[in-house]
C-alpha cells in the first residue's frame, strides 16, 4: 500500500473510531460525568507510561521530557493545552451523558470554522472570502439556534473553541503524540484525584462489572484513535485529512438522532442548515485553493 494511501486510512480509522466513542460514553452514563473523566484521565497516563516503557523509543522520550522542563515557555503552553484538552473531554463526556450529543456534534462540525477564525485574531492570517463567508454563516446559524430554542448553544461552543484553543496553543509545543498525551494527562491527573478521593460521592465498587471494565479500558480508547491520528498526518497531506474530519461529527449526529432518539425541533434544523451551508462554502473554498495550487 502507497504511503498517502495508508495515511488516508489510518485518518479514516481513527475519525470513525472518534465518531462512535459517542456510543462508549453511553454507556457510561450510569457513572456520574465528573467520574468518567477523572478515570479516564488516570488511566490514560497508566495506559501511556505502559506504551512508553513497552516502546523501543525510550530516549526519544526522555530527549523530548527534558527538552520541553528546560523550555519554560513550551512547558506552560503544554500546561495550557492540558487544561483546553481536558475542559473538551469533560464537556463532551457531560454532553453524551445528558442528552446533548446532537449538540456535541456541531460543535465538531464549526470547530474548523473557529480554529481559522482563531488563526485570525492571534496569528493575523489572512481570510479568503470564501472563509469569511463559511464564518459569517456559521454565526447566523449560531444565532438563529439561540432564538429559536432560547439558550445558547453552550456545549457546541465550547468544545469547538477549547479544541481550537488547543490546536492554536499546540502549535507552540514541539511535542510527538505519544509524549503529548502523557503530558497533557499527567498534568490533570492530581486534580482527578484530589476530587476523586475527597469530593466524589462515588467509587468504583459502586459500578456494574460492564462501567469497571469501560472505565478500565477508557486510556486505550483514548490513546488508539490519536495515535493512529498522527501516523495519519505524517503519511497523508493535511488537506485531505482535513476533508476526512467531518466523518467524525456526522457520525456522531447519527448515532444522536436515530440511536439516542434525542429530538431535534424546527427551531434546531434551521440553525444547523445555516451550519451546514458554511461548512460546505468552507470545503468549497479549500478545493478552490487546491485547484490554484496545482495549476
């Protein structure tokens, strides 16, 4: 198999395993939300200090550990970014789990949107029109949401800017994913556990053996699809990955509607067509941009 050929199919296999995580969460939901996310942290960095000391690449990961604790100014952007990951986790893990998956997913689908506009405010980078367009629509269909249900559409706003956040603030943390994600879960690990020792209600003799086994497994389900993501990006261009990231949210809007059975009013499709419309001006503009490359 050619090289890009398989960098599309890792990315595939890792948005669509993205997409159905929606399905994991569920069936967790017996779990208090705060609960899920701290053992999901926790086992994370277990789940990845396992990889890391399985793994033939021992000092490259200490290169990178004591390259990124010598750089301050690296190490409290990977500080930061920590934090941006978690508050994303959590806010979709808390969505699942109470019937706001439809919401989680368009947060998904603008976050593209965000991440350019983002790029704009911080990096000064230059909109086409085409962008601007795909934004501007995007932000009625925001809007038309707010009105016409009566609430702010909190949950899609907040996974797509902390996941923007966390792409902008990544770009200045030279990190390989492996290292990133032990990092980023290290970091919160103490928090998870000062609350799950002194502040959680809960605990794992609490759970079914179907949630234990879940919770157990939860930092390999974490690790595959993002370590499978960067095989991806090393071996495919980044526009097509690019194009492939919607496989995740509609996924993740399928499962909502015809599996979760979470209701959808007229009021919500009028916002998401607007969504919609800016999403496929904002793929229109990209293959505009590829044809003028290639000429």
């Amino acid at each position: 198999m050619k090289k890009t050929n398989l960098g599309i199919l890792l990315g595939l296999i890792a948005y669509i395993l993205w997409g159905f995580l929606s399905l994991y969460w569920k069936l967790l939901s017996g779990v208090n939300s705060y609960n899920t996310f701290s053992y999901r942290i926790i086992f994370t960095v277990l789940t990845m200090l396992v990889y890391m000391v399985l793994s033939k690449n021992k000092e490259r990961y200490r290169g990178e550990i004591r390259q990124l604790i010598s750089h301050k100014q690296e190490l409290a952007m990977a500080v930061l970014a920590s934090f941006l990951i978690a508050l994303n986790w959590l806010t979709y893990i808390f969505a699942v789990s109470h019937q706001q998956a439809t919401q989680a997913s368009f947060g998904y689908y603008i976050m593209p949107l965000v991440s350019i506009l983002l790029a704009l405010v911080f990096l000064h980078e230059r909109l086409s029109p085409w962008m601007t367009a795909a934004i501007i629509i995007a932000g009625i269909g925001v809007g038309i949401l707010a009105i016409n249900t009566g609430q702010v559409p909190l949950v899609s706003i907040l996974l797509a800017v902390t996941f923007a956040l966390y792409g902008l603030v990544k770009k200045n943390v030279k990190l390989s994913s492996d290292i990133a994600m032990l990092v980023e879960s290290s970091v919160v690990a103490p928090f998870v556990l000062i609350y799950l020792l002194f502040f959680s209600k809960e605990s794992l003799l609490d759970y079914s053996l179907l949630e234990n086994v879940l919770l157990l497994v939860s930092g390999i389900v974490t690790a595959i699809p993002l370590l499978l993501f960067a095989e991806a990006v090393k071996r495919a261009p980044l526009n097509i990955i690019g194009f492939i990231q919607y496989i995740n949210p509609t996924i993740q809007l399928a499962i909502a509607v015809f599996v979760f059975h979470e209701k959808v009013g007229n009021g919500e499709v009028s916002g998401f067509i607007f969504i919609w419309i800016a999403i496929a001006i904002f793929i229109l503009g990209q293959l505009m941009s590829l044809r003028k490359k290639s000429r």
